[in-house]
C-alpha cells in the first residue's frame, strides 16, 4: 500500500478517477437501497459535491466510505423530510388559513370591544378575572396570591364576567 501523506482528493486527476470509479456503484447503491432513481442520481451527484468541499479532509483511500455514507445520509434525510411533508397534507389545515376577509374584521372588533370592556373593569376585577381565564389559575391560587378570600375571588371574576357579557355579543368563556 503507497503512502498519501501528501495526497488529497482535491487533485483534478484524483477526484476524476474517484468519479469515474464510484459514480456507478454508488448511484445503484442508492436506487437499490431507497427505490427512487431520479433521486438516486441526485443524491449521487450531491454526494460528491461534499467529496469535493472536503477534499482537503479525505484521502483517496477512504473516499468511497465518504461518498457512500454522506449518500446514505442524504436519503435518509429526503426521506425524513418527505414523512414530515405527509404529515402535513394529511393533517387538516388550521381554520385561520380559509377565513373570509369578513371574519377576520368581525375578530378583530370583537377583540377591541373586548379590550374595552376589560378596562371598564376595576382593577381587582379584572386581575382575578385574567388570573383565572387566562392563566389557568384556580380561585384558591388567585385568594392566595392576592392575599384575600376564596370568596372575594369568586364574587370578582363573577362581577367581572357579568359585566363582560353584558358589554360583548356572543360572549362566552370555556
């Protein structure tokens, strides 16, 4: 076995015969592994493009263990990235995407009347009120952090929830 202290594949002659030797087999490689001849060739090609941004990394001796894994690790991506593709037609789309201009106005008023029937509220209201719907917190937690009784905090977010209604159409909370 020769020595390639100094060699690389960078050399044109080198990495020509690397193609001339490898091209081949490693296209069937991948087409008999994954399948897929268009994409066989391309990932072929793909790989050897890395060969040669690496070139001054790999010696000629492990070049064909280079191509056939960078290879290998080119289609499996391809094919990870096409089950996510899959994945996502098959899901249905989110409802915001199909909204009509119309409905997107009519969310829109209703958050400012929203937002203005909130500040209509007075301050301890309102901060039991978006402790419990927005943040998920229960009425003991609100008492507790507030420093009152489980009752005012009751009679708060009812008050508050009163008002709201009366103020907003279609009001309703889950």
């Amino acid at each position: 076995m020769e020595k390639e202290l100094h060699q690389n594949t960078c050399e044109e002659s080198i990495f020509a015969r690397l193609y001339e030797d490898h091209s081949k087999d490693l296209r069937d490689f991948i087409y008999y592994k994954y399948g897929q001849e268009d994409t066989a060739s391309d990932k072929m090609q793909e790989a050897f493009a890395r060969l040669w941004e690496k070139c001054a990394e790999v010696l000629p001796s492990k070049a064909r263990s280079f191509l056939f894994t960078v290879a290998n690790n080119l289609m499996l991506n391809e094919l990870k990235h096409r089950k996510v593709v899959l994945k996502y037609q098959m899901e249905k789309p989110a409802e915001a995407h199909g909204e009509d201009p119309e409905s997107l106005m009519r969310q829109e008023e209703f958050l400012k009347q929203y937002q203005q029937a909130l500040s209509e509220l007075t301050e301890e209201q309102r901060t039991a009120f978006l402790l419990n719907k927005a943040e998920g917190k229960k009425h003991q937690e609100i008492a507790d952090m507030l420093g009152i009784t489980r009752k005012v905090v009751e009679y708060r977010i009812y008050t508050a929830f009163n008002h709201l209604r009366s103020r907003l159409e279609d009001f309703s909370l889950k």
